[in-house]
C-alpha cells in the first residue's frame, strides 16, 4: 500500500490495486476448478490444470481502473 501511494498513481489505479482482490480471485478461480483433482501425476500436470485456469478465467477478468 505504501509503495501505491509513494509512486503518485491516480487515485482510481491506487483504490484497485491497494486491495488484494486482484490476487485473490484468480487463486479462488484455481481452487475452484481444481478441487477435484485428487492425483497430482507431476509439476506438469499442476502447471497444465493452473494455466487452463487462468486461460478460462481470463475471459471474465475486469479491466484494472485508472490503468492508461
């Protein structure tokens, strides 16, 4: 929050990204897609099921206010 404020980012900009919302909705979109999975083969497969997530996720994500 304090580097927010010390970079002079408009006010919009610095509101949007000083919550952890941006963080939190695409972790919760994983988990969510994901929960069902009970055998991890390897880090391929976790890097596989997480991308297709965010890829699927994508689509719905909002635009970050302020951003120019």
């Amino acid at each position: 929050m304090f580097t927010i404020n010390r970079l002079g980012s408009p006010k919009t900009l610095r509101r949007c990204l000083g919550s952890t919302n941006v963080i939190e909705s695409p972790n919760s979109g994983i988990r969510r897609r994901t929960r069902r999975v009970t055998y991890w083969r390897d880090r391929r497969m976790v890097v596989r099921w997480v991308a297709a997530s965010l890829l699927d996720m994508e689509k719905r994500f909002k635009r970050i206010m302020g951003y120019e």
